[in-house]
C-alpha cells in the first residue's frame, strides 16, 4: 500500500510539474503578446492581398473596401480568439499543447512536404 501511494504522489507531482512547465514555456514563447501582435499582423497581410487579388472588391468605393475589410478582419482575429484577455489565450494555448502534443514542424521527422515542394518536384520530371 505504500508503494502505490508514493507512486500515486510521484505521478500527481509529475503531471503538474509538466503542465507547469508547458504553461512557462508557452508564457516564455508568446514574449508578452508579441507572438500575437505578429498573429494579428498576419491576419492583416493575408486579408490585404486576398481583397486586393479580388475584381469585385478593387471596384468598390474606398469606404465600402474599408468597411469590408474591418469587419472580415475583426472576424478572423475573433475567430483565433486573439481578441480575448491575454491570461485565457496563454491557458488555452497550453490546453492546446497539451491536449495534441504537436509542438511545431521541428518535431516531425522526415518533415511532411509542402504543396509547392510537391509541385515543384512533379514539374521537374
């Protein structure tokens, strides 16, 4: 019985030594909510060159492509939950970590090959 009780603690102060130690890594990681200012940038890019790659939308009067684009882009920031307090992203973010224990593209081994490598290797032949 005291084998199994100390194991017990032992497991108890492993998980939360390890969700600990997520949660400082993810902390650590963010930079204070740099990563999430880089995020929301993205965002901003990626929907520019979306709208800006779209007919219709260059045809619209400056205030209506304003308006569009506010409120695509407040969507899409809403969407990644970047709008939320910066205390429940850093805990949803280490929910995440823990719950799928992907860590980035680093880990994979061989790396997964993108689209465009794909199709510059079918081009090739």
């Amino acid at each position: 019985m005291g084998l199994v009780r100390h194991l017990a603690k032992r497991g108890v102060l492993l998980i939360i030594t390890i969700v600990f130690a997520i949660y400082l890594t993810v902390l650590i990681a963010n930079g204070g909510g740099y990563i999430d200012d880089l995020l929301k940038a993205q965002i901003g890019f990626d929907l520019r060159t979306q709208l800006n790659n779209d007919r219709a939308y260059r045809l619209l009067p400056p205030a209506e492509q304003a308006r569009i684009y506010n409120e695509t882009y407040a969507a899409r920031v809403e969407a990644r939950g970047l709008n939320r307090p910066f205390l429940e992203r850093t805990f949803r973010y280490t929910i995440d970590a823990l719950r799928s224990w992907e860590f980035g593209s680093g880990f994979g081994w061989p790396a997964k090959p993108s689209p465009s490598s794909i199709a510059a290797q079918r081009s090739l032949r």
